[in-house]
C-alpha cells in the first residue's frame, strides 16, 4: 500500500526554511533570537512561528547549527560519487556519527528540544521542526542502488538505515548498551553494514521476481 503524500508537506517546509533562515540572519546581525523577531523577520504570524518552534531555544539550537554540518557530509559524499552504496553509506554514517559523538551535549539538548516540540504540539498537526537531512544523506547515498522510482523495499531500507546513524543512535548505544564511544561506533557501523546488505538483498530478489 503506498503511503498517504502530504500535499502541504512542502509549504511546510518552506514556511520552516523562512523562519530559520530569518533567525540566521538575526544572529548574523547581532540581534536577540527569539521566535517572535523571526515570525517578524519571516512575515509570518507569531502563531504559526511557534507551532514550528514553541521555545526560543528550539530555534536558537536550529539556526545555531547543532546538528552535523551538512556542508561537510554532503563534501563526504561528493568524494565517494563513484563508488557503491555500500562504501557511500559507510562513508556517510562514519562522518556524521563521528560528529555526533564527538558534539555529544549539543546532541543531547537537540533531542530534549525535539522532544518537548513534541508534547507542546500534540494533538495539533505536527509542524516540521526537523528539516529530515538525515534521510535526504541516506537516500543520496544509495542513489546506486536505485532504479527508477523508489520503491517501498527501498523506502523501508532507508528508514531501517536511519535508525543507525544520528543522536538517537548514540543515546542507545551509550545509555541502553552501556558501550563506550569506540565500541558504540563500531557497533553502529556494523550495523549498517549488516542492514544494508541485507536490504540490497532484498531489492535484487524483488528485482529478479519482477523479470520473471
């Protein structure tokens, strides 16, 4: 069953891209950051600003950058372009979790941001706090894997992958496995590696079914 496509999904995410990029700017000039100035900066109204950030914080933390330089994990994925999605999504989940591990409280508040966004919004439709660059990385890096349109193997491969790379994974694997950072990482990549062959194991069985 295909899943439901949010026709308002990418109005979503310009009107959060708008009130971001505003908050940049406030920072860039000196400015105080708070979700009132960006809605302001953004013109959008003060309401819909906080349904997307309820807290000064969760906008600072956004605009500051606390999550992974992107810059640099798509330059990482630049560099592996000719090489297979195995090799493109080691490479991609040994950038970005060296980074998460390495920036752990940063981390650690975003999801305390995340979480609390959450509860000040529920029950109300969910805003896009999270621009989701982790999937846009994961998608790109087995772009060699893909043929055509994706399908919902590949989809679910993508979101299995997800699951390894990233803050969520690193409070698992430090708070629930009780491993240290060196074990933690090297756990999270074997990980990956296990799920992906797995997965593209799958796609060529699905492959090979659909030639029959």
């Amino acid at each position: 069953m295909k899943a439901a496509v949010d026709p308002r999904a990418n109005q979503k995410e310009r009107t959060r891209g708008a009130i971001v990029e505003a908050a940049i700017a406030l920072l860039r000039s000196g400015a105080e950051v708070s979700v009132a100035a960006a809605a302001a900066e953004a013109k959008v109204s003060r309401a819909t600003a906080y349904r997307y950030f309820p807290t000064p914080e969760s906008l600072q933390i956004e605009a500051a950058g606390v999550t992974p330089d992107y810059a640099a994990i798509d330059e990482v994925l630049d560099a592996v372009a000719e090489e297979d999605a195995e090799t493109r999504m080691l490479k991609l989940a040994d950038a970005v979790n060296a980074k998460i591990f390495a920036d752990e409280a940063r981390m650690r508040l975003a999801l305390k941001v995340y979480l609390d966004t959450w509860f000040a919004n529920r029950g109300e439709a969910e805003p896009q706090v999270r621009e989701g660059r982790r999937t846009r990385w994961i998608a790109r890096a087995l772009a060699p894997a893909r043929t055509g349109r994706p399908s919902a193997r590949q989809r679910r491969l993508e979101a299995a992958l997800a699951l390894t790379v990233g803050a969520e994974a690193m409070v698992v694997m430090k708070d629930v496995c009780r491993l240290d950072d060196k074990e933690a990482q090297a756990t999270l990549r074997w990980a990956v590696q296990a799920l992906l062959r797995a997965g593209l194991a799958d796609l060529d069985e699905a492959k090979a079914t659909k030639r029959r």
